[in-house]
C-alpha cells in the first residue's frame, strides 16, 4: 500500500447509496463514538448524503424494517447538531426467498423514493432465474439495485449476467473499496472490467468501520484515474441522488 492519503475534501455533493453506520445491528459501527467518527470522515472527503442501510439477511442479521427504522432514528436524534451529512435510511436487502415474502408484506426498505431498492447476492451462487426474480420487484415498482458485483464469483472473470440484468432494468453499484484492493485482487480486477464496459451506475463507501473512510478516499482517487473526473463526479454525486430520489435511467 502506498502512503496514506490524508482526510481532505476531495469533492463535493457525493451522495453514498450504501453505508452501515447504525450502531449495533449488523457488522457495521458498534457504538455512536464510531458513527460519529464514519460521517464525519465521509463528510470531509464530499459526502452531503450517506444513507443507512444495514443488512437484512435471516440467519445472520435477522433485521426486520421496523427494527431498522427505530434504530436508525435512535442514532440520528443522538447525532443531531453534528456536522456531518444528511442521513437517511435503506436496507441491504439478501435476494432470497425470504426477501420476496417480505416484499409481499411490504417488510423492505427502499431508498427515500420509495422506487428503488439495495438487493445483495450470494457471493458463490449467481440466483436461478434471476431476470425473472427481478421482474417481481419491477412489478412492485421497485427499481432493483445491485450491490457490489465485482464481489460475486460469478462475474470475476466475465459480466454477462450483469449485462443481462441491467438490460431488464436494475442498476449496478459499486463498492469503491474494491478498486484498491481491500476485497482482494479478483475483486478488484473484476471492478476495472466492468467500469471499462461502463456497467456501474454509481459508486458507494459501503463504509463499516471508521477507517474505511481512508480507503473510500483511495477509491474515489482510483476511481478518478481509471474513467476521469467528469465521469467520476457523476458516478459519486448525480445519479445516486437520482437513484435515491427514484428517478434514475440508464443510458442507452
């Protein structure tokens, strides 16, 4: 690893679609010192929007919506005053079977337009049947966000199943830590690719910890060489705004 990079504002107006700064739900923060300290930093290098989205995934963060919510606004009326950015709350929704039923019930949290929405896969099995699947949340109205790709084994050496999904309607978010290495070098070696084939609609922190906040710094530096500083500003700012706000399209 080369030297660090120090905490400087580095843009500004970038909007962060998947972060896990709630305290003590999932595997992200675990106290509001360390929440804290997360918005802060993601703060300080352009972030005026960070939004929560703690996994729901049975068997190992068993979250239902109503837990999320009041966790969420236990933090945010803890940090109120702070300068940091602007919350607001999604979930990291694990595409399974479970999660159709909650979709049913309507136990899921879409981005604040309430027409999209953060799925994760399971990172050795690509989903049967996926276009299908996703077909149902299109149904509900929801535009199907796909968390890190570049992390799924499926799609490490190429990306047609993703080409596929985005030709039906999901997008696709990058995690910008993979660009430096921190999933390691098939990871990242599979995020190079798909920015190449301009597969990603926007860019994210997916930010656990305080000191990711030095290597999302990294990335967007990365992320700058690797397609330019006009096509990095809309991948960090522009169209996850849209994404949130739930009016987002695709380019052809």
């Amino acid at each position: 690893m080369g030297p660090k990079i120090g905490l400087r504002s580095m843009g500004s107006g970038y909007v962060d679609l998947h972060c896990h700064y709630v305290p003590g739900i999932d595997d992200g923060v675990r106290n509001e010192e360390e929440s804290l300290a997360l918005l802060k930093g993601l703060r300080l290098i352009g972030y005026t929007e960070v939004v929560a989205t703690p996994h729901m995934r049975p068997g190992m963060f068993d979250n239902t919506k109503e837990k999320i919510e009041s966790a969420f606004e236990g933090i945010a009326i803890k940090l109120e005053g702070e300068e940091i950015p602007r919350l607001s709350l999604g979930a990291e929704h694990f595409f399974d079977e479970v999660f159709l039923e909650r979709l049913e019930r309507k136990d899921v949290l879409p981005y604040r337009g309430k027409s999209s929405i953060l799925i994760e896969l399971h990172y050795e099995v690509w989903p049967q049947n996926f276009e299908v699947l996703l077909f149902r949340l299109q149904l509900k109205g929801l535009q199907p966000v796909i968390a890190h790709p570049e992390r799924y084994r499926a799609l490490f050496r190429r990306s047609d199943l993703l080409a596929s999904a985005l030709n039906r309607g999901a997008v696709a978010l990058l995690d910008l830590m993979s660009l430096v290495g921190r999933y390691g070098e098939s990871c990242q070696r599979a995020a190079e690719r798909m920015l190449e084939e301009g597969l990603y609609d926007a860019a994210c922190s997916d930010a656990h910890r305080p000191s990711d906040v030095e290597h999302v710094a990294r990335g967007i530096e990365r992320l700058r060489i690797l397609v330019g500083r006009e096509a990095a500003e809309r991948l960090l700012g522009e169209n996850p705004r849209r994404i949130a706000q739930g009016n987002y399209e695709r380019d052809e």
